[in-house]
C-alpha cells in the first residue's frame, strides 16, 4: 500500500475523506473508519483476500496504535494525513480545510495580487510569494529551502503542461475552488420572473462589496464563472479578453464597473 500512496494526492484523500466523515467534524471512528481503509485499500489494488474484516481490523488496530495521537479511539484527518501523504500535499490538505474558497471573487483576488507581472501566469518566483504568504497566515516558520522545495513540487505536481508556470485552472485545483456558482441556475428560464429572481440571487453573489455594482474582483470573479460555462479551461489571457469585452458591452457609463441595471440590461431583463 505504501507504494501505490505516491499516487495519492490532497484532492483525492480529501474527495474520499469527506465521503466517511459525512457530518464534518474532522474525525472518523469504528465502522466508518473500517469502511475508509477497505475502500482504500480497494482503491489502490489490493486482492480480495486482503480487504477481508480480518485484515481492515488488523490494520486498523496497528494504524490507532501508531497514529492516534490523542488516544481517544478516533481517528483525526490531520493524523491520517500525516501518514498517507507527502510532506508537501499533507500542508495543501490542511490550507484547503482551513481556508475553503466558495467563491470566485475570492479567487480572482488572489489570482491577480499573485499574478504580479498581469501576465495571465503564475510563475515559479509568484508562487514562491504565494506559499510564503500562506506559511505566515498559518504562522508557520520556514527555511529559504524549504520553501523553494514546495515549490518545485508543488509546480511538478500542478503544472500540467510542463511550461513553468501555473495557469487559473491549476491555481484553482490548489485552492479547492468550490463549484461554478453559475451551474445553480437554468440560463433559460421560463419566466421573466424566475429569471429576474435568479439574477437577483447571481448578483448578490458577486458583489461582494454590497455597493449594488461589480467592480475589481467581482467582475473577474463574475467573467471567470461565465466563460466556464462554454468552455471548462480558461486562462488568464482568456480571461483579460472577455472582460474587457463585457465592459465595453455593459459599462455604459464608462466608470469602470457594472452596475446592476447595466448588467440586467445586457442580459435582457428589466428589473422593475
């Protein structure tokens, strides 16, 4: 089993995580954590005879002997973590639990104060920033080279296409962006009622401000969730385009932000 859990990534040990710790509350225990380790031990190839009760309960037994460090019976995600991943995915897992993003706002706000050169990319030297940053929201300490190893391996593990530098799609599989909040809704809606209430509840999710108009982030964050819904993988230069188009379409007083009647007038829908 060791060697298959090189495959294993933050994603993936918290997609089957969350599956056994249905209520959240950051442990699983008795049963559930026997039915973890054999739809673990499943997943990575095992034979059948060695995901018998008898051998989830040995392992089991030899794993809370070594690893549950508060002797309370249960296991906690950090301590299974600690066991299952690399140093630097276990760091990863424990941002994406403590810091989750539920939208896309938040997300182009880090994108754009990262992205330093507006380049449409990430580079090695941004991210480094990125990380460094983060140990110090966590106030965790660390060395000039052990953030440079982070670095390369989170850059060897998120940056796909081997070019150096992280586009908004890898950036958003490092921050565990949570759904498009746009998939919530029909686009065509049968009434002009239904539309104008969905579209009530799209804006009032973009503006994070409450100022009654998208500006800065909130036109990103907003542009960012719209062009996923036609084409799945954007960047950053993808991004800049589109956006400049929608306020070229839609600022129709040409300060820079759109107001809620001119958002609704782009989309065809009157408000009153």
């Amino acid at each position: 089993m060791d060697g298959a859990l090189h495959s294993l990534d933050a994603a993936a040990f918290l997609h089957i995580w969350q599956h056994f710790d249905a209520d959240d509350n950051g442990y699983i225990d008795g049963k559930e954590l026997d039915a973890f380790f054999q739809h673990m031990l499943g997943t990575f190839g095992m034979k059948r005879e060695e995901t018998t009760e008898d051998h989830i309960r040995r392992l089991r037994q030899r794993l809370m002997s070594a690893r549950d460090s508060t002797a309370d019976g249960r296991l906690q995600i950090q301590e299974l973590a600690t066991m299952m991943l690399p140093e630097e995915e276990n760091f990863l897992l424990l941002f994406r639990r403590e810091t989750p993003l539920d939208n896309s706002v938040e997300f182009m706000r880090i994108w754009r104060k990262y992205d330093s050169d507006s380049s449409g990319f990430i580079s090695a030297t941004e991210l480094k920033g990125f990380l460094q940053d983060l140990f110090l929201q966590h106030r965790k300490s660390i060395t000039p080279s052990k953030l440079q190893e982070y670095t390369d391996s989170m850059m060897k593990m998120f940056d796909k296409n081997k070019d150096g530098r992280l586009d908004l799609n890898d950036l958003a599989r490092i921050l565990a962006l949570k759904e498009n909040f746009l998939l919530k809704f029909k686009m065509d809606a049968c009434s002009q009622e239904d539309r104008k209430r969905d579209f009530d509840k799209i804006f009032a999710h973009y503006d994070v401000s409450k100022t009654g108009a998208l500006e800065g982030p909130e036109v990103d964050g907003f542009v960012k969730d719209m062009m996923e819904l036609v084409k799945p993988s954007i960047s950053g230069t993808d991004l800049d385009k589109f956006r400049k188009a929608l306020l070229g379409h839609c600022d129709i007083n040409g300060d820079g932000k759109i107001q809620k009647n001119e958002l609704a007038l782009c989309l065809g829908l009157k408000l009153s």
